[in-house]
C-alpha cells in the first residue's frame, strides 16, 4: 500500500501504471516488480508477504558488501 508520494509500478514488460498513496497492488510470487519514484517527496510503501520471507540474509550479503545504508 502507498502511503505517500507519487511513483510508477515497474513491471515485467513495457507497462508502468502510476501508484500513488492510497492505492494498493499485489503480485504473485515470482512476479517481477519494482518501483520508481516519480514525485518530489520521499515514496513511502508498506510491504506484506504471506507466508513471511525472512529478508536477513539477503540483508545481511548487502551490509556485508558495504552498500547497506546505516540512516
């Protein structure tokens, strides 16, 4: 769900739907996605997955690399 800004939805493919705050989408698993902001302001999202992913230990590979952001 976008909870504010404005960005469009990068898909598989050549389609790139606006999303804004308020709206809400959900994909498949395997489903290639991202987002792009478009706005002035900070995008702001909150994600779900169901089952739960545990994201730490790609997390962690990206501290380890140093590219993971401390702030």
């Amino acid at each position: 769900m976008a909870i504010r800004g404005s960005d469009v939805l990068l898909l598989e493919g050549p389609s790139t739907p606006p999303l804004g705050a308020g709206d809400v989408v959900g994909f498949a698993e395997g489903d290639v996605h991202g987002f792009g902001n478009t706005g002035s302001v900070e995008f702001v999202y909150l994600s779900v997955t169901s089952p739960p992913i545990d994201f730490r230990p790609a997390d962690a590979a990206e501290w380890a690399k140093g590219s993971g952001d401390p702030a």
